[in-house]
C-alpha cells in the first residue's frame, strides 16, 4: 500500500503532499488568487498602455509605485491583523494622526526630524498595544475597539490643529516623501520593500509568525499547543497601527504639512488589498506577497482611470467592482467550483486531443 507522506506546511498555505502531479502543480498554481491578481495587473497596465503610452511613462511610473508603496505600507500592517481573524477600521485615522503628530512635535516642539519621528512611533506602539489589550484581556472584538480609535483619533488631531494643517516643514523631512534613491527609486518604494521584507521573514521564517498563522486558523488549538495567542494577537494589532503611522509621515513629507484630514478612507483600500491577495477574513490565511500583488492592482487601477480620463464619480465603483469580483472568486474557490469547472475544461480539452 502507497502512503504519500505530507510536507511540512509552510506558513498560510495549504497542505501539499510528496505525491503531487505536475499537473497538480501547475494546477494550483493557476487557481491562486495571486496569481489571477498578477495576470490582471498585466492585462491592465497593458491594454492600458495602448489607449495611452503616459500610462508605463517614467514620471507616471513613479508616481504610481510611490501610491503603491504607501498603500503596500498600510495593507501590509494591517494583514498581520486579519490573518490573527482580527480586524483594524483605525488604519486611516491612525495615518492621518502619524502624518499630524511628526508635524506637530516638528514644528511645534522644535524636535529633530529623527526624534519627532521615533516620537510618533512609540505613540504608533501605544495605540497598538491599547487595541490588543482591549481584544484580549476584554475580550471586545477588534471591530469595536478600532471604530472608536478611527473616531477618537480624527477628532485629536482636528482638536490640536483646529482644522488647520501644519505648515513649513523643513525640506530634509520631506525627503521620506519626496525623495529618489540614484534620482529612479522613490523613497516610499524603498521603505515599502523593508517592510514587507521583514514582515515575509516574520511570517514565514520564524515561530513568531507561526504562531501567528496558528492564533487566526484555530486560537482554541493554538493554545493547547503552548502557544501565546494574547501576546501574538497584542503584536498584530501593534504592527498594524505603526504601519500606519509610518504611512502617515510620509505623507507629511509628500505633501510638505501635516493634514489633519489625510487618510480618510484608506483603511477600506488597505484592507481590500489584503482581501484581493489571498487573505481570509476569517483568519489564518495570506501571504505578504500576495497583499503586495492587492496593492499594485488598487494603485494600478487607480492611476489607469486618472491617466486614461475616468470620470472620478466612477472610480470606487470600479475598485469595488474588481474587489467583489475578487471576494466571489475567493469563495468559489473554497466551495470547490473553480476547482470542478477547471477540472471540467481539462478533461475536455483532453478528449479533444485524442
């Protein structure tokens, strides 16, 4: 009697045995929503180009990697929170409060950029830590604790700057959000790519990260296990809020002031991007290549419709669209359609051959 013996499961993916096919492989491999995202980013700035060559032009190009490396910032934040089944409404709130706080101690303090900077860090830290201990030690679902955060950090930063932005920051600071590394690479890209280079080796390549996977796929045997599930989900939410801090400042430096009203919405675009790269809702699944491929599709699709003239009435509509589109894909997938319907086409094409 054969018995296919099971490969060590690497972090958010499923179990794939010894015995697997090539064409099982390959299979799987075309039914992963990353790599369905990744065709249609192709496509997109494809036919995109065609309409209009601006779109794949130098200077476009770097405007839109910079969008996608603040929004990659974001998403990746808060995807440490969703894979725990958790969830983080006080992304955009919490941009706006980084972008004001660093403009604040500036300007109003007179701090050294790096000290107004490891300043909004450590308050990014404590906001964090306040959501995870509100989910763990009280048991409130993240939802709750994070809708107050959105409205509770909004309404500081209006009260301390009364509205008004934060103006006259020194040019050395707008470098984080302004600056080109060899005068190609924008700075933001750069920061993005540490980022997500650390939260790849955290997740995949350490016991923290899969203790993480484990506190979101099954808390209860997580914890039977011997692991920590409080003090992960504690370190998700703390990873979540200075991501977005981070995401804040630089759009301080982009914009050259500290707008209290910056962020506004962005938690649904971050987490969109986490949904449309594989994350489940319902915890303990993603990867952070896959969050980075949701959050070139966003950017990309919302630099195509400014380039190519769409009306601005109809840009949410299209980027909820492609997200639905995403989210019903995803669900068909763990009922098995897809699956059915691409075996289906296989052996059809099968039999045409013969």
């Amino acid at each position: 009697m054969n018995i296919t013996d099971t490969k060590t499961l690497e972090p958010g993916q499923k179990g794939i045995s010894h015995g697997i096919t090539p064409a099982e492989r390959l299979k799987s491999v075309l039914l992963a929503q990353e790599f369905i995202i990744f065709l249609i980013v192709v496509a997109l700035l494809s036919i995109g180009t065609m309409i209009n060559a601006n779109l794949m032009g130098e200077d476009n190009v770097k405007i839109m990697t910079r969008d996608i490396a603040i929004l990659g910032i974001a998403a990746v934040g808060v995807g440490f929170v969703i894979i725990t089944g958790g969830i983080d409404l006080s992304v955009g709130s919490m941009v706006g409060f980084g972008g004001v706080m660093v403009a604040y101690f500036i300007k109003h303090y007179g701090w050294r950029i790096e000290t107004s900077v490891l300043a909004t860090l450590g308050l990014g830290v404590l906001v964090g830590l306040a959501h995870g201990l509100f989910v763990t030690k009280l048991k409130m679902h993240g939802f709750l604790i994070t809708l107050v955060t959105m409205g509770l950090a909004r309404g500081f930063i209006l009260v301390i700057t009364e509205s008004f932005p934060i103006t006259g920051l020194n040019q050395d600071f707008k470098y984080i959000g302004q600056g080109y590394v060899s005068d190609l690479i924008p700075v933001p890209v750069v920061i993005c790519v540490a980022i997500a280079a650390f939260a790849y080796y955290l997740l995949r390549f350490t016991y923290i990260g899969r203790q993480i996977y484990a506190a979101g796929g099954n808390a209860e045997a997580a914890r039977y296990s011997g692991v920590n599930v409080d003090r992960r989900v504690i370190l998700a939410y703390i990873i979540s809020a200075v991501c977005a801090v981070v995401v804040g400042m630089i759009q301080a430096a982009r914009m050259g002031l500290g707008h209290p009203g910056t962020g506004e919405g962005y938690e649904l675009l971050a987490i969109a991007a986490c949904v449309l790269g594989g994350y489940s809702l319902m915890g303990g699944e993603g990867t952070v290549p896959g969050v980075i491929i949701g959050a070139i599709l966003i950017g990309a699709l919302q630099n195509a419709m400014v380039i190519l003239q769409v009306d601005p009435y109809y840009h949410k509509i299209v980027i909820y669209g492609v997200l639905l589109a995403a989210i019903t894909f995803d669900y068909a997938r763990r009922l098995g359609y897809i699956q059915r319907g691409f075996g289906t086409i296989v052996k059809f094409a099968a039999r045409f051959r013969t």
